[in-house]
C-alpha cells in the first residue's frame, strides 16, 4: 500500500473508531470516508491500468479496494441510514482477503512487519462483521476502540516511516507490531466492557452501532 493511501487509512479508521464510541456523529464522519475511499479506488484503479501486466503491481494495488469499498459503504450508510447487514458479511471477505494478503506478506513478498498489518486488519474486520453482520452490538465500542488504537498502528505510524524513507521490516519489528496490537485488543476490551455488561444484563440495551445525526 502507498504510503500517501496509508496515512489517510489511518486517518479515517481513527474517525470510524470515534464514530463507534460516540464521539462524533455519523454524517459527520461519512464526510471523510467518502473522500478517502474514492482516493482508495481510483488510485489503484490508474495503477492496474499502468501496470502493463506486472502482477507485483496489481497486487500492491488490489487491497486498496478492500478499503476504498468499505469507506465508500461506511459513508453511503452513514448518509442513507440503511442497516448495516451488508457491509458486515463484505467485512468478513475483507477479513479472509486480508489474511490471504498477510500471508503473502511473509512469503512472496519478504514483508513480516506487513504480515503482522494485514493480519491486525482481519481481525478488525472480523470485528466490524461481529458487530455489523451478527448484530452483536455488544461489542461496538470495544470494537470503536480498536479501531482507534490501531488505526495509527497500521495506518499513520509506517506511513510517516515510509514518507521519510526510514521504514524498515524484520520479525523483530514484526513481533513488536503484533504485541502492540494484541495490548491494544485487551485495551480496547476492558474499555468496552461496560457495555458488554450491561448489555448481558435482563433488559439490558447495547449502544447503537453508529450514530446517524
């Protein structure tokens, strides 16, 4: 992924994140998400064309969709108010795309601290499809908090490495990206409890997924 595409990744999972735990308003973050995942989609879409059959090149630029849909999903749904069942099961492809991607990573690619990237970003995609596509609404501002924390883990952090020409991949660096991220999972599961709990409780009722105004 290109470092420019990287760092507006980070900027709108950290806008999603505090979409979910109700910092700000629905509509307000599909503002963002519509111009990221447009910038996700024809971006890559003038690379394949350039490409002239070079299969490293649409690689690279393939996972971009996998964002560019998503944000333009996110935003469609923001503004519309359609329920959110669709991008949920989209999510779960995602997640298995991104597993296969990461893989890839450490195999074809020789890339271990992006592996360990693209694996961070299956399992908050499998989170977006728990709480989108099963309707576990439990799990939404664990899931808004996961978001948050890793969205400079991911996305903000390596681009600023790799804009300034001092990004550098090794299992070592890999190895510290993964604890991070799996810090930032039990982070994001004991701030997100509290709804868990209550709503596990008789009558209890769980936070809206997003908020729409």
């Amino acid at each position: 992924m290109g470092s420019v595409g990287l760092l507006y990744v980070g900027a709108v999972l950290f806008i999603n994140g505090l979409m979910l735990i109700g910092v700000i308003p629905g509509k307000s973050a599909a503002i963002l998400n519509f111009f990221v995942g447009a910038m996700q989609v024809v971006f890559p879409t003038i690379i394949i064309l350039q490409a002239n059959g070079d299969l490293s090149a649409i690689f690279a630029a393939a996972g971009l969709y996998l964002f560019g849909f998503t944000y333009l999903y996110v935003g469609i749904l923001q503004v519309t108010g359609i329920s959110g069942e669709g991008l949920g099961w989209f999510s779960l492809f995602v997640a298995a795309c991104a597993i296969v991607i990461g893989i890839l990573q450490f195999t074809l690619v020789g890339d271990p601290v992006f592996g360990v990237i693209w694996f961070v970003w299956a399992v908050l995609w499998f989170m977006f499809f728990l709480v989108l596509g099963l309707k576990k609404v439990a799990l939404t501002r664990m899931t808004g908090w996961f978001t948050v924390f890793i969205s400079h883990l991911t996305g903000t952090i390596p681009a600023f490495f790799l804009l300034v020409g001092r990004y550098q991949t090794n299992t070592s660096y890999a190895a510290l990206v993964a604890a991070v991220a799996v810090v930032a999972l039990v982070a994001a599961y004991i701030l997100g409890r509290g709804a868990m709990r209550a709503s596990a409780r008789p009558g209890g009722e769980a936070a809206p997924v997003t908020r729409s105004t």
